[in-house]
C-alpha cells in the first residue's frame, strides 16, 4: 500500500508540474495581432501594377525549350520599373534574370529572388485566371498572385522606388527570378554558376517559402510570419514488378498490380521512416506554445515529457506538421498492361520522395527499398536532391528578416519552421550561407489553399508592406 502511495503522489506532482508549467506560459502580443490592409491609393496603384504582370501568362512545364512568353513578361517588367532597367546591370539566362543594383561596398552582397514562372490554371475559377481582375474587397486575382508575382512585384518596386529617391545602398543588391523553378529547371542553376564564376558570396539569398498568416497550426492562435529555414531533400524514384504476364481470363495471384499494392499498402500503414524533433522544429512550437489551445499548451510546453509520444503520433494527427519529422513518400503515377484484358509483364508506380536532414537520401531510399524486396519489387532512382543545409535561426540574417517583418506587421510573431515543398533557393546554398525561405506579404486561408489550385488571390493592400520590408532590408545591409 505505501508503494502504491508513493507512485500516487509522484504522479499527482507530476501533474501539477506539467498544468503548472502550462499555465505560466502567458499569451504573446502575437495572440491579439491582426494585420491591418493598406486601403490609400499607393495600393490602388500597386494592384493595377500587379495586374499587368498576372496578365501575362508565363506557365512553365517540364524541359520547355519555348521561352518565348518569358522574354514578353520581360517587356513587361520594363514598362513598369524603368529605374531598375536604365540603372542596374542584366543578365539573361535563357529567360531567367539576374539584375544587380550596385551599392558602395561589394562586400556583403544581398539577393532578393521570386520566380517569374506560374503553373497551369485549370477547372472553373471566379475571375478568369489570368484576367487580373481586382474585386470591390481590393484583391487581385489570377494565377501567380501568391506564387510568386506577388512578392516579384514587390521587390521589384521596392528596388525602383529606392532609385527613384537617388538611394544608393551600401552592399551590392541582386534580383534574381527563374522561369523553371515550378520544374526545377535550369534557370536557378544557371543563375548560380554565374555568380561563382564571379566569387560572389551573398550574406543574404530570400526567395519564397512562409507568408503572413493567421493560425498558422490548428490550434495556434494569432498571427505569425513563418519563415522557412530548413528545406527537406528531393527525389522520384520508380518501383517496378514484373512478371511472365498471360490472359486475363484466367489470372495469376501476385501479378504485379497487385504486388505493387501490396507494397504501397504495406508502407503507408508501416511507415519505415524515422520520426524526429529537430531544433529548427522545437523553436518552432517553442514560439507557438503560449498561443495554443490549453489542451495543446500542456503538451508542447512539457516537450521533455511528452516528445517521444508527438514523435509517434504527429504524422497521424497533422499531415503538414508530420512532413516536417520525417521523410515523406507520395506515390503518385502508375502504369499496367496496355490491354484492358492483358496481365501485364510489367507495371510500376512512381514516388515522390522528400528527405529528412536525419535520415537523408541515401538512408531513406534504402529504408522503403527494403520493403519493395518483399513483393519482389525493383528500385529505381529517376532523381534526387539531398536536403539543403539548415539556416541558423539565431544568425545576423534572420535576425534582420524577423526584425524588420516585425517592424512592418507589428505584433506579429515570428518561427522558424522546415519547408515541405522545394523552392529555387536549394540552388544558392552553394553561394550563400542564409538561404531563408520567405515572403512578406499577408495571405487568409483561401488564398494559401488557392497555391498550384483554383482561385489564387491576393489582397492588394498587403502590397505596400511588402515592398517597404524589402526597402528596409535593403537600408539595413551593410
């Protein structure tokens, strides 16, 4: 009885320090923040501006060789900043631009980069897609809005209104915007051999990656500017099941459709990927924790009890935030007999990897290959990316993009998080040390689901503010 006694009153102390724990955990002024649209004219002007480079349709495929599109947006972008054309140098890479504003001092040298190509704008939208339609609530429609002419637009306007004032910068300041990163082309590559060939060495690369957004986890509340610091690796990989084939009317078990769902099955429900916190992830939910929901708030400020459970469970509770704990694998094409009544010789499917920092490529591909052998299934690497070096969330660099964001969107909270989807900025580690992955523009729900979907918009009022943060880094390089 005294034993049981004992585990009982342990048990209630550790309840109480785990409530406790919680409870001290005070709400941030991020909890309260709402983000204020600009409604004067300068965002009248700033749509309408948008509008012509949406207008423009510059989609982009798989090894397209026509540039064709690409080099009339150009045009397009020098009717509308004219300083950045007559006072910065231009280099073209086969439709990709790199623009460089020359400062006092080359040393330090900082680069502001979004893509200049959109992907395809299928299904039934409410503003035609690349109409630039600005509704009476002052947002501007169409494919690329949010993905990336938005924030394209900004700093291009951020850079010719600078000149406009005769600001000269103290570091060397690039534009640097690709027409293949929706294929991970040959433009960001390009891009960034020239700048070795130059022995640049920027102390500053911010391409796309996290937004302004209000709830950024379910559960959290207030308003955030997440930005992205860790980007996974990247590959396709083919696995093929082969068999003598035969008639259809009189079938054979295990032919190789159904190994092959054998095996898909088998790794979706007996993931052979590991799960891990990684610091990037902690400070991430360190940040979130005072916002969130009490039943969360007892669970991620007790991390040192409860992040061995999360480690199991969180790919199963949240798909977005279970991406960033492990390597991810989506199937995502296939192929069978070209017969209708024909078992065939061979079929395959197709994954879609994205690889941890902890368990990369090479571990990973290893990892669910070893599952493929069980079905007798091949393992082919079509392509692969290993994972991008990790930006440090305390370094000189995301200092000054969290201060000034802060300073443009007061109130708002800033967190590091790992990017789930790839971005041009993978290309640049080779030049740059804090490749950080964001964009300093306001988006709702709606307009985050509406990224590669229907209806993409953005609110023109968010324009201002995004062109003044890339002023203020700019003003803040040294």
């Amino acid at each position: 009885m005294m034993i049981i006694g004992v585990i009982l009153a342990a048990l209630a102390v550790l309840i109480l320090i785990v409530v406790l724990r919680a409870v001290m955990l005070k709400p941030t002024e991020a909890k309260e923040a709402k983000v204020k649209l600009d409604t004067s004219q300068r965002s009248v002007e700033y749509g309408k501006r948008l509008a012509k480079m949406i207008q423009k349709e510059t989609i982009s495929c798989l090894n397209q060789e026509d540039r064709s599109e690409f080099y009339e947006f150009h045009e397009v972008l020098e009717e509308l900043f004219p300083n950045v054309h007559k006072n910065c140098e231009k280099r073209v890479f086969n439709g990709s631009l790199l623009f460089k504003w020359s400062g006092k001092s080359s040393q330090n040298p900082i680069l502001f980069m979004s893509h200049q190509d959109v992907v395809e704008a299928g299904g039934t939208w409410e503003h035609a897609p690349f109409s630039g339609d600005i509704d009476e609530e002052g947002r501007v429609w169409g494919r690329g809005t949010v993905d990336t002419k938005g924030s394209l637009f900004c700093i291009f306007t951020a850079i010719e209104e600078l000149i406009g004032e005769g600001y000269q910068p103290e570091v060397d300041v690039y534009i640097g915007s690709s027409c293949t990163e929706e294929w991970s082309g040959d433009g960001a590559p390009a891009t960034v051999e020239y700048l070795k060939e130059q022995g640049i060495e920027l102390a500053l690369v911010l391409d796309e990656g996290g937004m302004i957004i209000e709830e950024p986890i379910g559960g959290v509340k207030g308003t955030y500017g997440m930005v992205g610091v860790v980007e996974k690796g990247y590959g396709d990989v083919k696995f093929t099941a082969r068999s003598n084939g035969g008639h259809a009317s009189a079938p054979k078990k295990n032919s190789p459709l159904v190994r092959l769902g054998k095996f898909m099955v088998d790794v979706e429900k007996h993931s052979p990927f590991v799960n891990k916190f990684t610091p990037t992830l902690d400070e991430m939910f360190r940040r979130c924790a005072p916002n969130m929901d009490f039943g969360m708030k007892v669970i991620f400020a007790n991390m040192w009890l409860f992040k061995p459970l999360l480690e199991k469970l969180l790919p199963s509770i949240n798909s977005v935030a279970g991406a960033m704990i492990h390597t991810t694998l989506a199937f995502t094409t296939a192929k069978g007999s070209d017969g209708l009544n024909v078992l065939p010789q061979e079929a395959y499917v197709t994954g879609n990897m994205r690889f941890s920092h902890h368990q990369p490529n090479e571990e990973s591909i290893k990892a669910v290959s070893e599952i493929a052998k069980k079905y007798d299934i091949e393992t082919e690497i079509i392509c692969q990316d290993p994972p991008c070096p990790i930006v440090d969330y305390n370094s000189n660099a995301f200092r000054l993009v969290e201060e000034t964001a802060k300073e443009i969107y007061p109130g708002i909270g800033i967190c590091p998080y790992i990017m789930t989807g790839g971005t041009d900025a993978k290309y640049y580690s080779e030049v740059s040390k804090n490749c950080i992955r964001f964009a300093p523009l306001y988006i709702n729900g709606q307009q985050y689901g509406s990224i590669h979907a229907l209806n993409e918009n953005i609110y023109q009022g968010t324009l201002p503010m995004g062109v003044d943060f890339y002023k203020n880094v700019v003003k803040k390089s040294r």
